[in-house]
C-alpha cells in the first residue's frame, strides 16, 4: 500500500501566507534550480540574472528576503547589497548570500555588508530552508513539510473500521499532519503506521495541536503530529523521501 505525492510544500491549514522573495544568479543553471526548489518550499520567486534588474524590481516591491549569488556579470553582489542596504525602502530585507566563492574573507565581508546568512554551492535544500526560515519567520520552522496524501491507521483508534478514512496531508522528519474530522485531544499519545514507497513506517507521536471545522472554511480539519519514537532507518527514510520528491529532479544525489 502506498500513497501518491506531491513536490509541493504544505501551508494549508497553517495560517502562513506565502512570501516573495527575489532570487539574484548570473548562472542560468544555478537560477534555474535554486528558483525552482524555492518555489517547491512555497515561496514565490522573482528571478533575474544581474543586480541592475534586481534593484529595478525592488524599486517596485519590497520582498521577504532577497537570495544572491556575488559573482553576477557587471554589478557584483557586494555592491547590490551595499545599494538594497542603503535604500531607507530595503534596509531591512534580509540578504542570504548563496555563492560559488569559496574565499572566507568575502564571507565576512557580506556579513559585514549586512547580509544575514552566507551559504556556499550546492546547498542542501535543508540548509537553504532552514537559513530562510530563520530570516523571515518570527517562528521560524527548522524542517521541511511536504505535502502528500496517504492513508494512516492509529493503533488505538478506538473506532478501527473507520482508520482509513484518515490521511496524512503533510510531512517532515519531524512529524505530520493528519486530515481528520475526529481530532485527538492536545497532549494525546498515539501509536500510527503509514506507508512511504510500499515501506510500512511505526511511529509513537503526540498532538501538538488540532483544527476542527469550526475554524472555518480554510482550515482544514485535522491534528498536527510530533513523531516521538521512530527507529532511526526510518527517519533516515523519510528525509531521503522527502529530499528525492522536493528536488530529486533538479539536484544531483545526497552524498552518502
């Protein structure tokens, strides 16, 4: 038994809007991948290929955060984010750069300049999320939720015939969130199996909290999960699951 999925980041029922963020890199292959895992994140992405067109767009809007490669033909990075930092409009969007330089004094530099996070290429999609989070959150998610649709049966489910009704609409390596018009107390303690590529995974987990449908329209029905006990192959499991449906089109293997 398996569930189908989707490359696409779960927000619904959450109560977060989906951020702008504008994506600066002279490379095309490099603005080509990293632009397409952002979006993948649930990010809406401005890109270009030079600073010029970069600071023409946020004479217009103002993003989340903008993501900068410092190698860029004519303007260089550094000087983009000397001119976003300088501009009474910009000054307080987040700069991360994300570059091939590997010189450790041009990181200190762009620290230095302002920038809030230096990431070298490739970057773990991981890492990139992470790194954004803590930019633009004020309670910033420290794992990745992929939104997907299979069923889940919980151990205890006190009316068992009904346990397939019940599916996971997103999940991290930390835990998942079950669609469910029954949601458990907060503080409930559940045994659940669901299957990821034919492979059963048995975890222990607890409610951290729960929708009904009296949250309205856009909320959807269910209970958010944190995953206590899991063997440590199947964690393992999932975050190469999660890794291979968010980008396993677009970036080369994990190592290892």
């Amino acid at each position: 038994m398996s569930g189908g999925t989707a490359t696409k980041m779960e927000h619904g029922g959450t109560g977060r809007e989906k951020k702008f963020l504008v994506l600066v890199d002279g490379n095309s292959k490099d603005l080509f991948t990293t632009g397409m895992l952002l979006q993948r994140l649930d990010y809406n992405v401005f890109t270009t290929g030079g600073a010029e067109e970069a600071l023409q767009y946020l004479s217009i809007a103002v993003p989340a955060a903008l993501v900068t490669e410092l190698l860029l033909p004519t303007m260089n990075g550094m000087d983009l984010i000397e001119r976003v930092k300088k501009d009474d409009r910009t000054k307080g969007v987040p700069i991360i750069a994300l570059t091939s330089m590997k010189d450790p004094k041009i990181e200190e530099l762009s620290l230095v300049a302002g920038c809030a996070a230096y990431l070298r290429k490739p970057v773990d999609p991981n890492t990139l999320y992470r790194t954004i989070q803590h930019a633009i959150e004020a309670t910033p998610r420290h794992y990745i939720r992929l939104s997907t649709c299979f069923p889940v049966a919980i151990a205890d489910d006190p009316f068992p015939a009904l346990a397939h009704t019940e599916y996971v609409s997103a999940l991290s390596e930390n835990g998942l969130f079950i669609l469910t018009h029954r949601p458990r107390p907060v503080g409930t303690a559940l045994t659940i199996r669901f299957f990821v590529y034919d492979r059963p995974i048995d975890v222990r987990a607890i409610v951290l909290y729960t929708f009904t449908t009296a949250g309205g329209p856009l909320k959807e029905p269910g209970m958010g999960l944190k995953f206590v006990e899991m063997a440590d192959g199947d964690r393992r499991f999932i975050q190469s699951f999660i890794r291979d449906q968010l980008a396993g089109d677009i970036l080369p293997p994990a190592a290892g």
